[in-house]
C-alpha cells in the first residue's frame, strides 16, 4: 500500500508539473530577448499574455546566463555591447494594467500596446522623457493619467476606441504632439488646453458625443487634418476659420444648420459636410474656398447653389445627394477640372431626370449649353442670329442651329413642322431635336429631312396613341423621349435601331414591357415609370447586356421576378410604387446592389 501511495504521489507530481507548463503563457523566449538586445526593438504581440515578464522591464539591466563567459574567445554574445530597448510591442494581448517597473526602460520611442484590457495606466509612464509614439487603442481606459502630459518629446499619442469621457486640462502641455486621436470614446467636450498643441497637424475626434467645439479649436496653427464626423455639433465656432493650414475637414453626420466663414482657409482641399441639417451653402461662403477639390453636401436642405461656385476651378467632385435643389447653375458646366458631379435624390425641376442619369459628361454638355449666350454678336454672325424667314414669332434663330446642331421647337401646340425650318435643320447638320408640348399625333414626316444625322429625338407630352414604324428610319438614334403620351405598344421594325441607348417611355398605357425593346443590344437606360405595367419580363431583360438604368416605378407589379437580380450590369433600378410585398420598402432603399442581391437569393435552384 505505501508502495502504491509513492507511485500515486509521483503520478500527482508529474501532471501538476504538466499543467502548470501548459498554463503559463507570461514567458518570452531568451532567444527573442537576446535579439531585442541587438536590435533594440521587442515585438511580442499576440501572444495572449496577461502580464508582461519581469525579464522584459530588466532586460537592459540584468546580465543574461549566456553572457556570463567574458572571456575573448567569446565574440558572439557580448552583453557589454548590447543596445537600450527603444522599440516595445505588446498588442494584441490580455494586459490589463501595466506596472511601474516601466520606467527602467527609459530610452523607449515607441510603445504599442493597443488591443489589450488596460483599464489604467502607470505614473512611471511620464518618466519616460524620450517617448515619442504611444498607441493605447483599443483598450478599457476611462481616464488618461496626468503623468502622460509630462511627455514631452510625444509627437502621436492615439486613444480611440476606449471608454473616456474627458480629456485631461494638462494636454495642451504636450508641445511636440503632431497626431492625436481620440476617436470613438464618450467625449462630450474638448479641454480649451487643446488650443496649446501648436505641432499638431492631424486631430480626430470622430464618434463621439461633441455637440460643442472650444474657440480655442482656432489657434491649432499647424492643423491640417481634422475629422469631427459622427458627432452632436450643432454649430461651430467662428474661430474655425482661422485655421490657415487646414487641408482636410470632415464634419459629416452631425447637426450642423449653419457652416461659419472660413476666411483664411485658403489650403482646404476637401471639406465633407454630409448628412447635417445645413439649409444654404452661400456665396460668402464659396469666395473662401477656391482650393476646394472634393466638396461634399450630400443629405442636408440645401435648396440652392449659388453662381459663385464656379470660382471652384479645380473643383473635381461634388456631392449634393438628397437636399432641396430644383436646378443647378448653368456655369457648373464650365468647371474644366469636375469630373464627377452626383444629384440624385433632388426635386429637379429645371434639368430632366433622363438628362441627370446620364452621368456627369453629358450633364455638364447640357449646363454650358444653356448658358446665356453674349449679348454682344459680331457683325460676322449677324446673320445666323436672326430669325428664320417667316418664323419671328416662333423665335427659332439659325445661328442656335448652325452653333448646337439642336433644333427646340417644344411648347407651340404644333401638330406639323414648317419646311423653311426643317430645310435649314438639315442645312446645319441637326443632331438633336425638341417636340415635347405639342399636339403631334405622330412623328412629322417630314423630319426624315434630317435622318441621316439625327441622333437625339423628344417626343414627349404630345397626343401619340401609336408611334408609326417609321421611326425605325432614323438609324443614328441614340435618345428617345415618348414620355406623356397614350401609347401602349412600340412598332417591331424598332429593331433596326442598333444604336440607340435611352428610351423614356413613362406616362403612358403599357402593360407591359414591349418585346421589340429586348432586341436593342446597346440600350443603356430605360424609363417606364408611371405605367400600368404588371409583368416583368426578366428573361427578357436579360438580354440587354448594357442595361445600367431600370425605372418600373409606379406600375402595377404585384411580383418582382427573382430572376431579374440576374441583370448584373443594372446601376440603377427603381420599383418603388409597385404593389409588391417584395422586395419590403426596407431593402429598396438600401439601393441596387442590395436589391439584386436580394432577388438573386430568393431564385430557387
């Protein structure tokens, strides 16, 4: 028995001594020590430690058991020559605190412990007068010690992703600090102290609960990034613009209904103001911001765009989704430099919607077309400008033909086209032709005078009950507008028509989409809304390997085919005011890739 008892306490011994290996994840390998010692640098991150080894806080000040021979034989491991620890590492563990023993390494620059559980941090960490990078994201922190604003070589100290809701007085003391982020924590104000760090070039102060900024915010002389986005700003301070060197302001998502004047802003590059509740961007406003690239507008009440904004000339994006705008300023079109202009979302008034989906090119061709032209007309085109003979009235002038190859001949309650005119429409070489508000029962024979080169023909708001199949003799089509007719079928002889890219077939009597449509392989955009349509041919849809504009609003589809999330090149679609249960209203305003992919779900296979 006492046998037996040995052999059992030698079997309780052996797993204890198992278990307590396998449990101790606080060590570091000597061979990793021994390499920070030459290089300075300790990374141990990842390693799932809950504190760190006494071995790393003494390892500029303990001999290591492999330097103890001194001899000269010995070249390799000389601890005499071994470097101060500069560089320490230690994210992605399970820290929860740290301990005073931090201030044996006084040489360190740079220490990352973010994405741990520090829920404090130690007074030692103030004595390391050389630290010049501190990352403590991601960690449980509500407060930051006084101790951390003695450090004054620090030129980034990042805080985000904790729990503070204040910073402290002390941190205009940091006169070396460059980047400082505070994202995300609880903040509800910024310390007047801020208005000291003269260095600093980058702040972010994004997700958290601001509804104020200090006017001290203005003597952040070298500010050139600031990011106040997800916040309560209701307003900012008029200090703001005396942000000289500023580059790069983004105050998105807040509750701003007034932006001040930014005087002496003149190096703002990009300044994003979406989603805040601002009512006017004025042209006091726009005299200041002549550097401005990207300017971003996008969901606020915005209900007008002054002309000043085209002293923006190296304006490249503008954003004004979602506001108030009826229209836009014609000299937006002489903007050489924009190249990317988005509108959707508005009340335009002014600008048909078929002219706004077609991107930004086209849109900006259209602006610079309709602004006024000189008063002053050389004596050279004279001539061009006068009436045609016998069209006074109607004020159809030659030059307007020979200059924009466009004919307007919309809202006369005509039911023909007069031949002097069509004549001179062929003479100039015609592309595009206006018809909208009229009595025309049909398309006007005789503008087969300008077959041959026109490309863009607006039917629309006309008596048309049933469009003749001589339209299919206008090959060079690119645009067609029926819209606000009473038809509810197109000829099949439209199939000839292989380069046209829109269609507007709205405000009519389709119950379906017709058939002939599918045959046109280049059509881009397609607008059918407000009809009776209540089928929709996805197979068919299918087929129009270009199709990036799909408008089915206001129909009577009480099903949307699951096949039509098939159509991959579709941009755009709209079916909002159809009677379907699905899509459910929450997934048509999550936009079209959401609808696709949601229809694409519900295919059974």
């Amino acid at each position: 028995m006492a046998g037996r008892g040995r052999v059992q306490k030698r079997m309780m011994g052996s797993k204890a001594g198992f278990h307590q290996k396998a449990e101790s994840h606080d060590t570091v390998h000597p061979q990793v020590l021994k390499q920070a010692r030459k290089s300075g640098q300790l990374n141990i991150s990842g390693r799932s430690l809950t504190q760190v080894p006494d071995a790393v806080w003494r390892i500029n000040i303990d001999i290591p058991e492999e330097c103890r021979d001194v001899s000269l034989a010995n070249t390799e491991d000389r601890w005499w020559e071994q470097v101060d620890l500069t560089k320490l590492i230690l994210a992605s563990n399970w820290l929860t605190s740290l301990p005073e023993d931090l201030k044996q390494l006084p040489a360190l620059t740079v220490i990352d412990i973010h994405d741990n559980r520090l829920e404090s941090l130690p007074d030692a960490l103030g004595q390391l007068e050389n630290l010049q990078k501190l990352d403590i994201s991601r960690n449980h922190l509500t407060t930051l010690s006084s101790s951390l604003c003695h450090l004054k070589c620090l030129v980034s100290l990042h805080v985000e992703h904790n729990q503070l809701a204040e910073l402290c007085d002390d941190i205009g003391r940091l006169d070396s600090l460059q980047d400082l982020d505070v994202s995300n924590n609880v903040l509800s104000t910024l310390p007047p102290s801020i208005g000291y760090l003269s260095q600093l070039s980058k702040l972010n102060v994004s997700n958290n609960k601001l509804v104020t900024l200090p006017p001290e915010i203005g003597d952040l002389n070298g500010l050139k990034y600031f990011d106040a986005t997800h916040n309560q700003l209701v307003e900012l301070p008029q200090e703001f613009g005396n942000l000289r060197r500023l580059e790069q302001l983004y105050l998105r998502h807040n509750k701003l209904t007034y932006l001040p004047i930014l005087e002496n802003c003149g190096n703002l590059k990009e300044l994003h103001l979406g989603n805040n509740q601002l009512n006017a961007l004025t042209s006091e406003h726009l005299v200041h911001l002549k550097s401005v690239t990207v300017l971003d507008l996008r969901d606020n009440k915005i209900s007008n765009l002054p002309d000043e904004i085209t002293l923006l000339q190296g304006l490249q994006r503008l954003d004004v989704t979602n506001n108030d705008l009826s229209g836009l300023p014609y000299a937006l079109g002489s903007i050489d430099s924009l190249n990317s202009l988005v509108l959707d979302g508005n009340p335009m008034k002014s600008i048909r919607r078929d002219i706004v989906m077609r991107g930004t090119v086209s849109l900006k061709k259209y602006l610079k077309s309709r602004m006024e032209e000189p008063d002053v007309v050389s004596k050279a085109d004279g001539d061009k400008d006068s009436p045609l003979p016998g069209m006074s009235s109607d004020r159809v002038r030659a030059h307007e033909l020979h200059q924009f190859k466009t004919l307007d001949y919309s809202n006369r309650k005509a039911t023909t086209l007069p031949e002097d005119i069509m004549e001179e429409a062929k003479t100039s070489g015609v592309v595009s032709i206006n018809l909208n508000k009229n009595l025309f029962t049909n398309v006007p024979e005789n503008l087969v005078y300008i077959g041959n080169t026109l490309r863009e023909l607006y039917l629309g708001y006309n008596k048309i009950s049933s469009l003749s199949s001589d339209i299919s003799l206008y090959l060079k089509l690119t645009t067609l507008d029926l819209r606000c007719n009473t038809l509810s079928d197109l000829p099949h002889e439209m199939d000839v028509l292989d380069n046209l890219r829109e269609i507007t077939i709205s405000n009519n009597r389709f119950t379906r989409l017709p058939p002939v449509l599918f045959e046109l392989k280049k059509l881009e955009i397609l607008f059918a809304a407000d009809n009776k349509i209540d089928t929709i041919d996805a197979v068919g849809l299918q087929k129009l390997p270009l199709l990036a504009t799909l408008d089915l609003q206001n129909n009577n589809c009480s099903q949307i085919p699951p096949e039509l999330g098939n159509c991959l090149s579709l941009k755009s679609l709209q079916l909002s005011g159809n009677p379907c249960r699905n899509p459910r209203p929450a997934i048509l305003t999550k936009g079209t890739p959401a609808i696709l992919e949601y229809l694409r779900g519900r295919i059974i296979t």
